[in-house]
C-alpha cells in the first residue's frame, strides 16, 4: 500500500475555505405512532383542565388514529374538537398521507375554511385544477366553499397539520386562497424583544375577510414572553422544535416538539424557551369578528 504525502488531508474532508454545512433549516417534528413496550409504565405529561389540553406527542399512537371518509391511504391523529368546557371553534389534526395517498374531496362542510402546513415529505394540493407542491414548511389556506385535493406523489410518506374552522360570513368579504412556505416569509420581531421573539404571520392580517390568523411563533433560548396573555383568541398550537415551558393558567408545564396544546379563551398563558435550541410552534386563534349573542333585531 502507498503512503500518501506529507501534509495529505484523511478522505472526506472538504477543500479549505469550504462554509460549513447548513444546519440551522427548520425540522419539523412529526409523529411515528407504533406502541410503547409493555414494561413501559402508563404515567405521561397529557392532561385536560377547564383552562387548557396538553397532549404529549407520546401519545400520539398508532391505536388512536381515524379514517377518514374520501381519504385513501391516510391515518389520522385528531388533537382538537369544539367540546362543552373546552374550545369551541375550531378543529385540529395530524394527517400522515402514504405514497399514493390523498383525497379528492377532503373537506365535507361547505362552509369550513381549511389550513394546511406540511410538516415532512411533500404533498400537493390541488385547487381549481392546479397543483400546488407543498414541501415542509409549506402551507395552504383554502377559503370556504374551494373545491380541493391533497395528493402523495411521492414514494415516501407526507404528514400534515389540518386546522379547520366553520367561517363566520361578513358582507362584501371574501378570503382568498393563501399558499406559500414560513420559511421564505420575513418573521416580524415582537417590540422589546431584540428580535429573539418574533412572528411569522401565514394569513394576512390587515384583511377582516380571515377570521383566523395561522402564526409560526420563534423563541430564541432565554426568551419569554413577559407577560401572562389574557385574552378571547382560542389557541391550537404545535410544537414544531425545540423545548419550553409554558405557563397555561396557574400551572407551569414542560413542552416539546411534537406536543400539542389547546387553549380555550380567556386561558392565561406565557412562554420561557430554556434551549438549548429554538422553540418555535404552529399557533392557530380566532379573530376579526364580533362577540355574537344571539340577539334578534
């Protein structure tokens, strides 16, 4: 065997001045159901108060999927329903799509509105006869009364976040297909925060035609939001990365990526990401319409 020269780099290794790797891109987590062993004990962090729901992803299996009607190849982990006591105005799943898979006609309810955000793999929703591929990170809002597909052309398996919300009418609006990725979108900081707490808006929020705002929230290790949020916005909220602990009513709960929480509204709430990475979520509230009370003029 010949000995290399003197000063000859081990194999592999990059040519100098090469930049390093891209690792800060944002990874999604996404469920992978199966079972735990049977020597696994059943105590966990889920839990369900008047205030709040926090669904650990480590319950997120595969005996607590649905079918859905008009999906093939599709499994379903249903996190959030309008219950007494609890939110009320939406609805929120995991959708995992196989090779193959997908729904011509996923959406049974004329008037619910739809937002899709993919979390791993690629699916394509089609809208009005053309294909929109959404990578991870990518997303759709897809009006009320939009005749649309989601499709899995791919090889490998697509999952997805599904928020669906019955849209509250308001005269001479109507709200436009959205479609796009959070990661080509400018976050905005939030004041005081020295950009380590910022927003990335998915729906607009100058136009009261949407009556939800779909936010991707980023929290910077040691960042908090300072204050206990108070206020009538429902929240459904996934945790895409990292860790946290958030303050939900009077209680201080651990939180992670793949964790879902629901908040009902008026539910005090606070954010502090300890690290060592980024905390960011899916953030879903209600907004941009009046208190309805049933009055008959």
């Amino acid at each position: 065997m010949s000995t290399p020269p003197p000063n000859t780099p081990p194999p592999n290794t990059p040519p100098p001045n090469t930049p390093p790797p891209n690792t800060s891109a944002p990874r999604y987590y996404a469920p992978g159901g199966g079972l735990p062993a049977q020597t696994e004990l059943p105590t966990g962090r889920a839990v369900v108060t008047e205030a709040y729901t926090v669904i650990p992803r480590g319950v997120l299996r595969d005996i607590v999927t649905s079918v859905l009607p008009e999906w093939t190849d599709t499994r379903t982990w249903i996190l959030n329903r309008p219950v007494a006591g609890g939110t009320t105005t939406f609805a929120q799943y995991l959708v995992e799509v196989g090779p193959g898979g997908g729904s011509r006609a996923p959406e049974p309810e004329m008037e619910v509105e739809s937002f899709v955000f993919v979390l791993d793999g690629t699916l394509t929703v089609r809208l009005l006869g053309t294909d929109h591929p959404l990578s991870p990170g990518g997303f759709a809002y897809l009006p009320p009364e939009a005749l649309w597909g989601a499709f899995n052309d791919t090889d490998e398996t697509a999952t997805f976040a599904w928020i669906r919300k019955a849209w509250q009418p308001l005269a001479g609006r109507t709200p436009q297909p959205v479609f796009g990725n959070e990661a080509e979108i400018e976050p905005v900081g939030m004041p005081g925060a020295d950009n380590k707490w910022r927003t990335t808006s998915l729906i607009p929020v100058d136009d009261v035609a949407y009556d939800m705002h779909v936010n991707v929230v980023t929290f910077e290790p040691g960042a908090v939001s300072p204050f206990a949020g108070t206020h009538v916005m429902e929240h459904g909220l996934y945790v895409l990365e990292g860790k946290a602990v958030y303050r939900l009513n009077q209680d201080w709960v651990e939180v992670e990526a793949g964790d879902y929480l629901s908040l009902r509204a008026f539910c005090p709430q606070a954010c502090y990401a300890g690290g060592p990475g980024n905390f960011r979520y899916l953030l879903y509230q209600d907004v941009n319409r009046q208190v309805l009370l049933g009055g008959r003029r």
